[in-house]
C-alpha cells in the first residue's frame, strides 16, 4: 500500500521554498522589520523562516511575509555599507 498522492497536501503546493543564504526583504505592514532585507538562516518546519539582518539581529517570519529580494546570494556583499 503506498500514500504517495497524499504526500503532498495541496496548502503546500504555493509555499515557496527559500534557499539558506538567500537574501529576502520582509513584507508585512504589521512587522517592525516591514522593508528590511535580510539572509536565509534556517528553515523550520511548518513553514516558517529564520532571517538574519545585517545588524545580526534575528527574525522569524512566515513564507507569505517573505520576498525576494533579487540579489543573488553572495558570501560577501549584503553587510557592505554604500
């Protein structure tokens, strides 16, 4: 007997899978961090993600708080200031 087309629930389908390093600005009015950008930390199950800002100040956020922010991910650039 195999579950396999209940393996995957259809609420997951939308979530949208975050990469660690991956640099992403909050998005969420009712958020103090709303418009900051920050990396992917860790990924927690239940959907929610951990981000790290540039201040090395921490955040957990739901996917839905979460954009992009199309840098791409790079080991040096994101704590350089302009």
């Amino acid at each position: 007997m195999s579950s396999t087309p209940q393996a995957s629930p259809q609420g997951k389908v939308s979530m949208q899978k975050w990469t660690i390093g991956e640099v992403v600005i909050v998005v969420d009015p009712d958020s103090p961090c709303n418009g900051r950008s920050g990396r992917v930390t860790g990924l927690i199950q239940g959907g929610a993600v951990s981000v790290r800002f540039a201040d090395w100040t921490y955040g957990m956020f739901d996917s839905r708080q979460l954009k992009r922010s199309g840098e791409r991910p790079r080991d040096a650039g994101l704590e350089q200031s302009t």
